[in-house]
C-alpha cells in the first residue's frame, strides 16, 4: 500500500511538473517567495486594527502568529525528522533526474510535510473563521492552493506532502481561532462579526450610490494586485 502511494505521489509530481513554460517558471519562483506576500499580510493587520479594540487586535494577531509558528515547527521539526522522506528535487533522489527544476531550486533536505502549504492553510482557516465572508473565503483558499501547487509545479514537494501539511495547518488554525473565542464578550464568546458595513464608501459617480468596501474587499484586493505585480514581473523578466 506505502508503495503504491509513493508511486502515485511520484507520478503526479512528474505530471504536474512537466507543464512548465519560461512565464511560469518565472511566476511560480515569485509566488512562492516569503516576502512577495507582505502587503496582504499588513492588510490583514489593518483589518484587525480597524475591525477591533486593541486586546482583541492584539489577542487575534498573537494566535495568528501562534498558528504559524506552532504549524512550522510541528512539521519542520518534529514529523519531518521523524519520517526523513527525501524531497523529489533532492540531488540524491533519482527521480530529482527526471524533474523540470527552476534555476537549480532544491529545497532542503526533508519535504514531508509542506511546511508552505501547512502555513498557508493554517493562516487561511484563522481568517476566513474570523472574517466569514464567502468572496475574501474563496480567494484567501485560492492563493493558499496557489502558494502550495507552486512547490509541486517547483519539483520541491511531492502531492501527498502538500495535503498532510494543509490539512495540519488548517488544524493548528481552527484550533487557535477557536482559543480566541472566549475572549470576546460578543454571543458567549464566538465572534459573530460578519464585516458587512463598509468601512469607508467610494462615489465613482455623483448621481450613483456609493460603493461600500468592506474589510474582506481590502484583502482580496492587495492579493489581487499582489498577483498583477508578481505576473508584471514575471512577463518583464522573460527576456
């Protein structure tokens, strides 16, 4: 059974990986950057800020932190030793033979599970049970699928490394969400804001409604324009 799983791993990876193209190379190297995200981080700190009182702003940003940290280390330091399965882009791996690597990109030395993928789901469940807006839900799900596909398309991570490490994080940042909960005195405890009121309102034209943005518009909209920069980027890096 362990055999065919790793078959089945190995044969995804190889068909995914396969479909790479110069633009995507580019692309998928930005995308999975620690630091091409930082504004929709700082967004996600300003929704805090405007959408609390600052002990909830600083209890909800320190089990945010809390998610991660505990996510990275479960998975980077206690399942990754324990398993020690080899990365397929690990020099010493033979299938690292037959994978499409960009610019020489390995990784480290272990990759079970994706610690990418566990952080970015962790970060994700937090927000959308915090936030409850299906539009900010839908894209917060999407760029962290994105973040974690881009290390499958990288060579770096099999399928099944992607998985477990979504579905730790998704419940390290349940769990952290719901510690929360009995700090706020709203409905026993469970925050119950959905962020439908604006927080400011845009007139585009004067004899027209305005437009009001909420707090999960601000969100997707730096993810959104994060994404045009990084495939501006991508395009203008491909001569």
């Amino acid at each position: 059974m362990i055999e065919y799983l790793n078959q089945l791993d190995a044969s995804v990876l190889l068909f995914f990986n396969s479909m790479h193209s110069p633009f995507f190379d580019k692309f998928m190297m930005l995308c999975t950057g620690r630091f091409i995200w930082i504004p929709m981080y700082v967004t996600i700190l300003f929704i805090l800020l405007k959408s609390f009182k600052p002990r909830l702003v600083l209890v909800y940003a320190v089990a945010i932190a809390l998610a991660i940290a505990l996510t990275d280390q479960t998975c980077a330091s206690i399942i990754r030793p324990f398993f020690e399965r080899m990365r397929p882009s690990n020099i010493d791996n033979p299938l690292s033979q037959s994978l499409h690597l960009v610019d020489g990109y390995r990784g480290g030395q272990y990759g079970f599970p994706s610690c990418h993928a566990a952080n970015s789901f962790a970060l994700a469940v937090f927000i959308v049970c915090l936030v409850r807006r299906w539009r900010l839900a839908i894209f917060i799900f999407s760029w962290a699928t994105l973040n974690s596909y881009s290390r499958l398309y990288l060579g770096v991570h099999y399928p099944g490394d992607l998985l477990v490490g979504a579905v730790i994080g998704s419940a390290f940042g349940y769990l952290c969400y719901r510690a929360t909960c009995r700090f706020n005195t709203e409905s026993g405890g469970i925050v119950t804001h959905h962020y439908r009121t604006p927080l400011f309102k845009i007139n585009l034209m004067p004899d027209q409604q305005a437009i009001g943005i909420t707090v999960g518009d601000i969100m997707i909209f730096t993810g959104t324009m994060t994404l045009f920069a990084i495939i501006a980027s991508s395009l203008a890096n491909l001569n």
